[in-house]
C-alpha cells in the first residue's frame, strides 16, 4: 500500500536538506507559526488567527509539531499534522520530517452512538 501512495504523490515522511543555519531556519519557521498546544485545541478557531500564519504548533530549536491552518471556507479539509526534526551539519540544516493523519478521536464512533439508527448506520465501529 506504501508503493501505491508514492505512485499517487502521497508521502508519509520527507527528508531534504537546505543550504542555511539552524537558527535560521528555525525564526523563519516561528515566523509564520501561531503557537499553541501540541493537541491543537484552543478556543480561537483557524479562522480567528491572523492571516500571516499559515500553521499553528510549536517551534522548537530542533524539532517542532505543525499543522495547516484551516481558512474560513475550508469545512470538509483536515489537514495532516507534521512532526519533524532540525539538525545542523557543516553549514547545511538537515529537515527530517513525518506526517500524520489527524481526526478527533472521539468522532470516529459517533454516528454508530446515535439514538436514530435507522438514519445514521456506520458499519465501521461495529
């Protein structure tokens, strides 16, 4: 199933490597990340943040946990998580980094809980 995701474009890690200091690196990482909690729930939606951030997570100096912030019109998009690692060597900054589905784990069941099961059926959670 790997193969089939490659085949398609779909990755679920990436490494590269970039031609600038770690430090560097890392402010322009902070510079477009609004900081919050690595479990992303917060009391100010996507939509609420200003438009200059493009992910909200955290940025360390040498990892950090990112995800896409969601835009007004985007009901149906979850976007994936992004956990990676910084590291530095000669000059050169190595960006390790692995993506992740994300859903909220109480969702998953929902329609199978639900008092109509004549209306909503999921055969999944069953």
């Amino acid at each position: 199933m790997d193969s089939f995701y490659k085949i398609i474009g779909l990755y679920d890690h990436l490494s590269f490597n970039i031609k600038m200091e770690k430090s560097d690196f890392s402010e322009s990482l902070k510079k477009i990340t609004y900081k919050t909690n690595t479990a992303f729930i917060t009391l100010i939606p996507d939509y609420g943040i200003p438009t200059r951030f493009e992910y909200r997570g955290t940025v360390n100096k040498s990892d950090f946990i990112l995800k896409r912030r969601s835009h007004f019109f985007d009901y149906n998009i979850f976007h994936c998580i992004i956990k990676g690692n910084i590291s530095e060597k000669d000059n050169t900054t190595y960006i390790q980094m692995e993506f992740y589905s994300f859903h909220f784990p109480f969702c998953d069941c929902h329609l199978s809980t639900s008092p109509f099961p004549n209306y909503f059926y999921s055969r999944d959670c069953k």
